[in-house]
C-alpha cells in the first residue's frame, strides 16, 4: 500500500481583484468551488481608487458572508518608493529612449517586489514558519491562480516549494468570457482591471480611460511622469545616472502629449501597424497584473545605458 499525497495546510486565493480572480472567490463563496481559507491581495499601493472600491464591496458582499478572510499584504508604496532617492526601488518597466535615438526599456522588477514577496511573507506566517525558517517538505498551502483558458500559457508552478498553484478555471474549462458572465450574474460586471495606475504596460484605451474617467488619477500618472522623466531616483541620487529618458508611455513622449486617441482608419492604414502591435497598442495586456503571471507584458529589454 503506498502512503497518500500530502495534503495542503491551507488553500489561499491570490486575489488580484481583477476578472479572474473575482471569479473565483465567488464560485468559492457560492459552494462552487471549495471552500477558500483566506484570499490574499498584494497591494502596490498605486491602485486605481475603482480596484479599492470593488476589493472593499468583494469584501464586504462576498468573502465576509462567506467568512474566508481578505489580507491585505504590502511592500510598500511603489509610487512613492520610485521618487524617493533614499528608497531602494524594484524598479517599473519604463520605456526609454537613448541618447542615440534607439529604445530601450528598463527591467521590470515591481512585480516580484511589490505582488510576490509580501504574499510569500504572509503566506509563510499563515503556516507558522516566517523567514529564515526552514519548513518541511509536506507543509505547504494550495494556491488558486485566477487564470482563464483563453491565457492557460500563463499558468506556472510555484518557485518555492511551500506553495502549490492550482487553476480552478483552467480546470473546469472556463474563459474570460464565462468569468465576465459570472460577474454579472452576481452582480459584479463592472469588475475593473487591477494594476498599478501608471503602469507603464497600460496600452491606450487604458491611458484614455483614465484621462477620461479620472481626472485627478490622470494628473497623478501625468506628474508621475515627468518625475520619472530622468529614470530611478536611488539609481540618481548614487550617480548612476540614465543616459536617456524615461516614459510611462510607448511612444517614449511625455504621458500629457502621447497619441493616446484612438487613430483613425485612414491613421492606421498610413502607419501600416501589424495587426498584433496595433491591438497591443489599443488594450495593452488584457488583464492588468497577476504576481504568479503578470499579465501586463511580455519580457523586458534593458538597452538602455547609465553612468558609471
Ligand atoms: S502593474 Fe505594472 S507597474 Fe504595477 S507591479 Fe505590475 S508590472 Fe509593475
């Protein structure tokens, strides 16, 4: 007789308060699922105020009512950390533009410092073994990932043993799509995409909807960056200057004067943009930033040069 797989000490949803992961701490809370013991948000500090408002109604109406927990975790403020020279940042993935004329763009960081780390903290506190302990090899908690079918290439085994990543919805074969019908029917269909107000991934529709939506957040991106215009302020204040500029926007021009308007048909024939590029320029990733899958963009390149 061979001796039964460990089982979790715990189940945790990583609650980014996006589409997906709403979804499933509903389908938890209706007995669709089973039963979550606590929801995890990892908060940069730089959400959108809509994502707070929803998180806090998520709350309110489904998880307390369900009794699974929300913690809300922290690394810090990643805006205020970006302009702070004393402050030792995991840097944004900024566009440059060189001294040459060439683009560059510098590594994306934030993500593993802002979303994954202070889960993986709370998560080894959850089990009774903060850092440095060591913990046993059957210790470890089952962590649901909001990942749809539609995205399952973003599905990914955990990095550290103490975690494993289930995917309820690849698992029962559901897309965006049925996550977006599922809000809906309970009363969620205007679930926000969940990432860092400036983040520099956001494609224009996202930029548009700020500006549009959102006067006083547009302001903050926009003085954001023209702060952030001669790169990492730690990275300045320790005379590792940028050679170049930095931009929150794609077209590496000031956020205020970038072509954030939908172009025109006659616009985008004259470009002659690869349908892909155009698309990705229009929404940007579709689904803001996951700590286990970040959705908001592809790897990053770093040909961007600073002082010595
Ligand atoms: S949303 Fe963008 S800026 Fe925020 S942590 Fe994710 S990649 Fe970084």
């Amino acid at each position: 007789m061979t001796d039964a797989a460990p089982a979790p000490v715990l189940r945790v949803l990583s609650l980014g308060a996006g589409v997906q992961s709403t979804t499933l701490l509903v389908l938890a809370a209706a007995g669709e699922l089973p039963r979550l013991d606590y929801a995890i948000f990892a908060d940069t500090g730089w959400e959108p105020a809509a994502v707070y408002q929803h998180l806090d109604r998520v709350e309110k109406e489904i998880a307390r009512p369900a009794v699974i927990p929300i913690l809300r975790v922290s690394s810090g403020n990643i805006r205020d950390d970006a302009l702070d020279p004393r402050h030792r940042f995991a840097s944004m993935p900024l566009h440059i533009l060189n001294r040459d004329g060439s683009p560059g763009m510098t590594r994306r960081q934030c993500t593993s410092e802002y979303k994954s780390k202070p889960i993986k903290k709370q998560i080894r506190s959850l089990l009774g073994y903060p850092y440095p302990a060591r913990i046993p090899r059957d210790v470890f908690v089952e962590q649901w990932i909001g990942i749809s079918t539609d995205e399952f290439h973003r599905a990914k085994d955990a990095d550290v043993r103490y975690m494993r990543n289930r995917f309820p919805l690849i698992e029962a074969g559901l897309t965006r799509d049925d996550c977006l019908r599922i809000l809906t029917e309970h009363g969620f269909a205007s679930t926000p995409k969940s990432a860092c107000l400036g983040c520099p991934y956001h494609g224009n529709a996202q930029w548009r909807a700020i500006r549009d939506g959102s006067p006083a957040e547009w302001a903050d991106v926009v003085a954001f960056d023209h702060a952030i215009r001669a790169g990492n302020a730690r990275a300045n204040a320790d005379g590792n200057r940028l050679l170049g500029q930095a931009f929150l926007h794609r077209s590496r021009l000031p956020l205020d004067q970038a072509p954030i308007d939908r172009p025109t048909a006659q616009e985008r024939r004259a470009r002659q943009l690869p349908l892909i590029e155009a698309h990705e320029l229009e929404d940007g990733e579709p689904d803001g930033c996951s700590p286990w899958a970040c959705r908001s963009g592809a790897s990053t390149q770093e040909k961007f040069g600073l002082t010595a």
